[in-house]
C-alpha cells in the first residue's frame, strides 16, 4: 500500500502512512519493524520538509523508544509535547503513549503527571479519542494504586461512550477485575476484554487478558476452556512485554506451580516473586505503590506478621474475595492465628467516602452542577451523577446542599 502511495502522492503523504504504520508496528510490539518503518518516513520528511511529519516521526520514534527502556526518550516527548500549541491530536497522542507506558512500567508518579497535565487539554481543545485512552490509562492507574471506586468510574467513563472502541480493552480488565477480587457478580468484562484482545492482536492488550483469565481461575477454581491458549502466552518473546510478562507469569505460577517460568525475561519485582523471595517483592511492590501485589505476595512470604498484614491490606483494599479465600485455605492448613475479617473496603474516612467522592463533596460544597462537575474533574455528567448519588446515600442526605452540610460537619470540607 506503501508502494502504491509512493508512486502518486506527495512525500509527505507517504511518510505519514509509513509513520502511522510504524505506530502500529509498535503496538504489536514488532519494535525492528517499526525501525525500518521510520527510517523509510525520515527520508520522506528530508524530502517535504513538512512539520507535522517530523513531529509525528520524532513523537513515533520517542514511544518506541520508550518500549525499548531508553529512559531519556520520555523526556524527550515531553519536550515536544508540553506548551506546543495548537494542542491536537498528534501531540496529545505523546501524553497518552506515556501515560500508558509509565503505568505498564509502573513509573505511578510520572503517570499521574502526565495525566494530570494532559487530561485537562484533552478537554480544552476537544480531543475526545485522547481524552477516553488517557481515562483508561487514568483508571488501571487508580487500580494499581488501590483506589478501586475511582478505577471503576474512570472505566464506566470509557465503557459508557460508544466511540473508541480499540480504547476498551483496560477499562474492560480494570472493572472486571475490581469485581472479581471485591466477589461482587462476575460480569462479562473480562471477557469482553479477551476477545477485543484477540481481535487487536498485540501482545500489551494479550498479556494482560491472559493474566486475568488465570486470575479468576486462581480465585474461583473455574475449570476455563481458555487456560491453555493464556499460558501459551508465555512463550511471546517480544520485546518490552517484561512487566506484561511478568504479571502472566505470576499468575501462571500460582495456578500452574509445574510450568517453568525462571527463564522468562520479566521485570526485577517479578523476578523476585517468581524466585520465591517474597518478603522482598512485597517490600519492592510497596515502593511501588501496588497495594494489591504487595498483599498477595506478603501472604505468600508465610510469616505471622506478613499473612496478618498481607490479608488486612486486602480487607482495605476492598478484595472481600480474595481475602476470604486466602482466610479459608488459611484454617484449613491449621493457622488459628489469621487475622478476623474487618471490612474497610475502599473508603477512606468515618463518612464511608472514597477519595473522589471526598473530591466530589467539596466541590458540592461550591455550588457545582453535575455539568460543571464533569468538566472540572474530567469525566462525564453520567459519572459525575453517579458520584453524587453515591455520596448523598452514604451520608444518608435527600439534596446536595444537606450533602456539602454534613461534610463541613464531619470535617471533610474546610
């Protein structure tokens, strides 16, 4: 198709297609691929001279870049990025490929920059494909860092809008998952998930679907015709899949014990929790920020004070599930000491609140219309009124100004 647009267009037009390509490429993490494809589009731009193509080219070349672990190609990116104006899509799609890197690297404090940064000018200049990868993005970061409510809402903010189908995939796992760990019903989601990864076909969407198909298996004992094809996953070697790898892999070491696993490239905390030095996993999980992997693998390091740790931090986390399972199998091996269950869920106050609702409540507090409420916290009027129904039934309140009263009462709003 290349070819064919070489010999009848610009080279400009030609270096955008190869560019657009080489994108691609990158998803599929076919990264030589996707070399070649850029050098062919470097010439084109040395012959049109075009702007828009050398910064596509170099935004391309930065996310590849980036999957390969070149650490000064992030910095890089947001040097193209940050204050270049007009704001469109091409440089909107640098902050999205970083966010979704620095979360899969789990690099959670650049993420929330990024994001933090680029959400509001998805708005501002009426990106809206850029502004539902980066919610998805936004939501597996709320669930990595353990405030599941708020991962839920930023992927009922994706899945709830019919455009943008190919950003589905992590919204899909990260509601999934928040019920499967919490035992709420088992939803389509993380099947929705497996199958829009296989029609996608990229091993970052892939791995990721397999992980969670053992996960269920691993919670519910369900017997899925599925199991063989995620543990065949294992044998993806493509490059910059370490930390996807790694999450399968763990997985597959909990459901299947006998598959070999030590000669899989995954990241270092990975390869800590596959070499058996759990206590030292949870500790670098901790420093992380992954509250749910430092759980599970203080459980599986076996002390006293690191089960009792390990099953209260789910208590917290709201993995009602999981924690009740690890509890039964718990007795069963004779442990009288393990720790009786106290729910806290994800609620961060006396009030029963999330963070975001806490959020919310304030901004109640200013008048805020379900509207205005959308636009200052960048989701949509549909989750915005799902937070304030939230609120006003956990502080049991009829309106939204007996919401913002009872929250100046209980100390939540100064």
């Amino acid at each position: 198709a290349v070819s064919v647009l070489a010999d009848t267009h610009e080279p400009a037009t030609v270096g955008l297609a190869l560019t657009l390509q080489a994108y691609l490429a990158v998803q599929r993490s076919d990264l030589p691929g996707a070399l070649a494809l850029l050098e062919q589009a470097s010439r084109c731009a040395n012959e049109s001279s075009d702007p828009m193509l050398v910064s596509r080219i170099a935004i391309v070349d930065g996310v590849l870049r980036v999957a390969t672990g070149e650490e000064v190609a992030r910095d890089e990116i947001l040097q193209l990025v940050q204050g270049a104006r007009p704001f469109d899509d091409n440089l909107s799609s640098g902050f999205s490929n970083l966010a979704y890197s620095d979360v899969e690297f789990r690099r959670l404090d650049e993420a929330w920059s990024v994001l933090d940064e680029s959400l509001p000018l998805t708005v501002e200049w009426d990106l809206p494909i850029c502004h539902v990868w980066q919610m998805g993005a936004r939501g597996r970061l709320n669930l990595i860092g353990g405030d599941w409510g708020a991962a839920v809402l930023d992927a009922e903010a994706v899945l709830d809008i019919p455009r943008a189908p190919l950003a589905r995939t992590w919204p899909s796992l990260v509601r999934g998952l928040v019920h499967l760990r919490a035992g709420d019903d088992v939803e389509t989601d993380l099947d929705d998930a497996w199958d829009l990864a296989h029609r996608l076909g990229e091993p970052l969407r892939l791995l990721p679907a397999g992980a969670a198909i053992l996960e269920r298996e691993w919670l519910l004992g369900w017997a899925d015709e599925r199991l063989p094809a995620a543990l065949a996953m294992l044998d993806d070697t493509s490059p910059g899949l370490a930390w996807a790898r790694g999450d399968l892999a763990v997985w597959a070491q909990r459901v299947r014990p006998e598959i070999p696993v030590s000669h899989l490239e995954v990241s270092p905390v990975h390869r800590l929790q596959l070499e058996g030095e759990y206590a030292a996993a949870a500790q670098r999980w901790d420093q992380i920020g992954d509250k749910y992997e430092q759980a599970l693998a203080l459980v599986q390091a076996g002390g006293q004070a690191e089960l009792r740790k390990g099953i209260e931090l789910l208590d917290r986390l709201g993995a009602d599930a999981v924690a009740g399972k690890l509890r039964k199998e718990l007795r069963e091996q004779g442990d009288v000491s393990v720790p009786v269950r106290r729910r806290q869920s994800t609620r961060s106050n006396g009030a029963g609140l999330t963070s975001r609702e806490t959020e919310v409540l304030r901004l109640l507090d200013k008048g805020l219309s379900n509207a205005e409420l959308a636009s200052r916290l960048f989701i949509s009027p549909k989750t915005a009124g799902h937070h304030v129904s939230s609120i006003l039934a956990q502080l049991g309140v009829a309106d939204r100004k007996q919401a913002a009263r009872a929250g100046r009462e209980l100390g939540l709003i100064s």
